[in-house]
C-alpha cells in the first residue's frame, strides 16, 4: 500500500464522518434541501459538459446513425 492509496483512504473516512455527523445534527428539512439541490446539479452538471464538448467541436461524442 502506497502513501497516496492511504491519504485517500483517510480522506474518505474523514468526508465520511463529517457527512454522518452533518446528517445527524441537521433537521429533515435541510437533507431535503441538499438532496433537491443535487437532483438539480447533476443533470446541469451533464448538459454543460455535453454543451462544452460540442462547442469544441470534438468528435469523440458520436450520434447513432
């Protein structure tokens, strides 16, 4: 096991912790809150992605003939 494979690892148990905690002390109405802002970002996330590929013309997104 390497030093960065271990500062990962770390890494996630920390985030981890902090996000149970978070969920722990925080009411329902601020889970509802995170969750509806990700159900929003993640498409929005994929259209800009999409939108930047095609505005650089690459050719590595194929369409189906």
């Amino acid at each position: 096991m390497n030093i960065q494979s271990t500062v990962k690892r770390i890494t996630a148990i920390i985030a981890g912790g902090i996000f149970i905690a978070a969920a722990y002390y925080l009411s329902a109405d601020s889970f509802m809150s995170f969750f509806r802002a990700g159900l929003f970002l993640i498409p929005t996330a994929f259209f800009v992605y999409m939108i930047q590929k095609m505005a650089k013309g690459d050719d590595s997104v194929q369409t189906v003939r």
